[in-house]
C-alpha cells in the first residue's frame, strides 16, 4: 500500500508548513522514494484565483493553468517537480465535486451528508493525486492551524484514514515555541495545547516540528514529550533559517528521514543520491559567498499597516536568489513602494543606488503612476530593468507616451476609455467580465513563446540550455527548444511558459513601437500575441519584460535563464 504523510499546524498561521512538507518531501526522494505534495486550502473558494494577494499571499500558477496557494511553489522548487490540479484542493472545490456528484445521481439516492461524505471526498481526491503521480509516498500540507473550526473536516479525513490503516499513515504538527527576549526560555505551552487540540480530534501526532527562533535544546524536548506523550527522538527542531533550502539538511542532522521510514516498516532505496550531494555542495558554495548585489522590487502588495508582507511576490524573490546564488553573489532585495512615487516623484531617484529594478505582476490602477515612473527612470538612465507581466505592460505604456509621442497610451485595466489603448484585454475575455465571471477565466498556465534570433532572450535562453543538461532536457520534455541538448538552435526558438493574465500589447499598436525600437523578441505562435518585450543592448545594457511569469518555472539548482540574464547584466 502507498503511504501517507500528514502535516498540520499549531499555535499560528504562516508557521511554515509548506517549506516543512517540502522538506520531508526532498529527504523522501534522496531516500530513493517517489514522493509527491498535496495542498488542502481551507476557503470556500474554488481555487486562489481571486484571493486578494494582502490576505492570502501570492497566487501560484502550475502548468496546467489552475491557481492555487504559494506553498505549491515551495513543493516545485524543492522537487523540481511540475505538479497539476489534482495536487491541491480547497472546501470549496471538495463541496463543489461532491454538489455535482449529488446532481448527477452518483449516490443513488442516498442523503449526502457532511460527515462523513466530505472527509471521504478528501480521502478520494488525495488517492487520486497518488495513482496520477505513481507516487509511493504522498505528503499533504492541511493548511490553517489545529483547533479551527474549517480545519475539522480534514483531520476527520486523516483520522477515518490511520483508522483503516494505522502502518500506513504518520501526522506531524508544525508548531511555533515562543521566545519573549533576553532571560526568557522557549516556551512550550501553546504547542501542548494545539496537541490537545489533535487530541480532541481523535488524533495524536507521530512527529512535532518544533519551529523556534533557536534550535530547541533537551529540556525543551523532554517537556513535550512528558506533557504530550510523544517520543522525545521524534520531536525535531525546526530553527529559523535565513535559506530555506538548508532546512532539510537541519531536518536529517535529527535522522528525521530513517524515522520516518522505521515507522513506515520501510528500507532507504539509495542514501547520498546525486541530487543530495548536488543540493549539499550548492549551499556549501552558497556559504562562501561574500559578494553582494543590491535588487529594488517596485510593487505595491507588500505594504500591510506597518508590516512588510514578502509571500506576495515569494517566487519572484526565489528565483531572484537562485540567479544571484548561481553566479556567485548575495541578493540583498529592497522593498520600494510605487504610491510613494506618486506622492513624491523625486524619489524616484533613489533607483539609482540599486544593481537593478523589478517590476512584479500585479493588478488595478493602485500605484501605476508610480510603476511607471520608476521604468522611465530606468530606461533613461541605463539601469537594468525587469518587467513581470503588468510590469511588461506599463513599460510597453511609458515607452508608447514617452519615446513613441503617444501622450494618452494607457492600459484599458485602468482607463476602459483610453484614447490610445496599447494594452487591451481580449476580445473573448470581454463578454465573461460583463457576466462578472471573474474565476479561472484568465490565460493560464503554460504557453509555447518563440524566442526571436539575436536578441537578450534569445541569448538567454540559449546560453544556460548549452551549460545546463538538465535546464535543456526539462525544457525539451515540454515542446521548449526545438533542438536537443549540445546542438546548434535553429532559426525559432521555442520555449514553454506560464502566464496569468487578461491584458495583451494591443496588435493596433505593434507597428509604432517597433518602429521606435521596442522589440518584440518573444511572441506565439501566429506572432499576434507579444510574450517577451526588449530595447537592443547597443540602447540599454538590460530593458527587457515577459507577459508570462518567468519566476514560477526557476527552481534552486536550476534558475531561470531570463533572471539569470537579468542577474548578469545588473552586476555590470
């Protein structure tokens, strides 16, 4: 039978099980196991895809278009896994699956009831994503915290599943120890109530994640072990760290991995696999890094009361580090908010202290004045700049107003009405807004761009695919490059990446910005929809954005060629 690995949390929110899951899961696979994540979202919401980014964090795409939490980021990028909606679930798509169930008479009649009809939901799409995935071992995340009223119906589910098969089932809670400042000890309170809360479940723990400020000493350890009846061996300490990607070689300092296996009456099918020692050898080269390379993030989701709120642009800055780490350099990002631009416009100005500038994704007019200052600062004074999505649209708007003489150029997402609407949103796209249907009706997912010969894009693309065998065969697995690994590129390029949008460059207004230099140097298929949009390096050392979302696809070991490119230009 496949085995079953469940990991839940304690005391707060944001306590970091998605990075604990993902954790156990590469220990798992240097272990020999085929392992794969699932994610259960506790909202009634169908899927993230119209989740305010200030509440919920970052929406992630994965390649088949669904749009789901940024935990299953953190399962791609530790796996260097392509997941698919079968990978994650929320009430409100369990509800929804079992509605449409009732409706098609799939229960002959039958009341369909809460409990345990919902669990058992949970418990099929969870089998589903196994036998999809061939996985030996599935791990899945249940987000929230222990003692929820939304969270009951999900450990009902694990519960009903240790049930039927107690060998083949662990539970592990995630739980934060407070540290009150100087004279204080950890404390380890809170974590024993969320353990009674499991308790009341009808549930205990087979593992505590004990995440702390400082590694969790004996003492510590014996106290919840004492108080809560677990293995003081299998209480692991989960200590801050500044790289996440350290976090499963803290994990296996504890032997987490043989643990797990014991308890699962399993053998390791291969200990130091290449990727362990590939991932170990990274972050041993990661420690010795000493240069230091300053990158200003100009977006306007960030800001929440008098906190900065980083899970909103989470891949962003990921695969900003994966691209400095692997040319030998530190990123130290900077948070620099757009509204503040349009309040002051000399502080624009302060740009000029950074290597180089990203412009995130985003939606609405909040801020775009102040986006688009900030990009006619860079490009007028050389700075590398690296547009994301809206971030390609508004440097297509400031290059239309202020290089092409277009005074009104606009997006229609902030003005429906503009004169000269050089960003357009789909004809098809225009009846479902009427109809306010709003949900998974964007561009989603993964869409083949041909990269045009000669340009930044085209070299980036390229460069890394001869350098990187497995950049090149991952690439080529999906329909990307036309030519295999170590051979000449033909004419067109082609590469496969994943958007999220409604609003395109206006074909109207190709013409004009061609013409005035804007080049279009990635584009689908029929050549009608711009993907990658650049100003020649004899203009500008680095000007360049993507209609897709090139940071959703970068991975630790393996960055993505644009950031890479962007990377490499700002430490000139």
């Amino acid at each position: 039978m496949s085995k079953y690995i469940f990991i839940c949390g304690g005391v707060m929110s944001g306590v970091g099980k998605g990075i604990a899951t993902s954790s156990i899961a590469k220990i798992l696979s240097w272990y020999g196991y085929k392992v794969t994540c699932f994610k259960i979202d506790p909202y009634v919401n169908v899927d993230a895809g119209t989740m305010n980014p200030l509440e919920h964090g970052e929406v992630f795409v994965l390649k088949d278009g669904t749009e789901c939490d940024q935990d299953m980021g953190h399962y791609e990028r530790f796996l260097n896994q392509e997941l698919t909606k079968v990978n994650y679930m929320t009430t409100g798509s369990i509800y929804l699956s079992l509605i449409q169930k009732e409706r098609s008479l799939f229960f002959n009649g039958k009341c369909v009831e809460v409990v345990p009809h919902v669990p058992l939901e949970v418990i099929d799409k969870i089998n589903q994503a196994k036998k999809l995935t061939k996985a030996e071992i599935v791990i899945t995340e249940i987000g929230g915290t222990v003692g929820e009223y939304q969270n009951l119906l999900f450990l009902e589910a694990v519960r009903i599943l240790k049930l039927k098969q107690p060998k083949d089932v662990i539970l592990v809670l995630v739980s934060y120890l407070p540290y009150q400042g100087e004279g204080m000890e950890i404390k380890t309170k809170p974590t024993q109530y969320a353990i009674r809360a499991l308790n009341s479940a009808g549930l205990q723990p087979d593992f505590v994640l004990a995440r702390a400020l400082f590694p969790l000493d004996d003492k510590r350890k014996e106290k919840i072990s004492f108080n809560c009846g677990i293995d003081k061996e299998n209480i692991i300490s989960a200590p801050d760290e500044k790289i996440i990607y350290k976090i499963p070689l803290n994990f296996e300092k504890e032997k987490i991995g043989e643990k797990i296996l014991r308890l699962f009456n399993l053998k390791s099918k291969s200990k130091k696999s290449k990727d362990f020692l590939k991932w170990q050898k990274e972050l041993n080269k990661i420690k010795k890094i000493d240069q230091e390379i300053k990158i200003g993030i100009v977006g306007k989701y960030f800001k929440t009361g008098d906190f900065i709120l980083a899970d909103v642009y989470i891949s962003v800055i990921e695969a900003i580090k994966h691209a400095s780490w692997f040319l030998g350099y530190q990123p130290k990002i900077v948070w620099l908010n757009s509204e503040e631009y349009e309040v002051d416009k000399k502080r624009v100005e302060e740009l000029k202290n950074y290597h180089g500038i990203v412009i995130p994704g985003g939606f609405g007019s909040r801020g775009v004045e102040g986006k688009i200052l900030a990009i006619k600062y860079c490009r007028e004074n050389k700075i590398p700049l690296f547009g994301l999505c809206y971030g390609l649209q508004l440097m297509i708007v400031e290059f239309a107003r202020n290089v092409c003489g277009l005074k009104n150029a606009q997006t229609t997402e902030v003005n429906p009405k503009a004169k000269n609407a050089v960003i357009d949103i789909l004809k098809e796209q225009k009846k479902l807004l009427k109809e306010k249907l709003y949900g998974g009706t964007m561009r989603l997912g993964d869409w083949e761009c041909e990269i045009k010969r000669g340009t930044i894009a085209w070299r980036a693309y390229t460069e890394l695919s001869r350098t990187d065998a497995e950049f090149s065969r991952r690439y080529q697995k999906n329909v990307s490059f036309s030519s295999t690994f170590g051979q000449p590129f033909p004419r067109v390029l082609k590469v496969v990446e994943r958007h999220r949008h409604r609003y395109e460059v206006n074909p109207k207004y190709h013409k004009i910005l061609q013409k005035n230099g804007f080049v279009f140097s990635g584009t689908s298929q029929n050549g009608l929809l711009v993907e990658i949009g650049e100003l020649s390096q004899n203009i500008h050392p680095f000007f360049l954005g993507t209609q897709f979302h090139p940071e959703l696809k970068s991975k630790f070991l393996h960055p993505h060629p644009l950031f890479l490119e962007f990377i490499k230009q700002s430490t000139k």
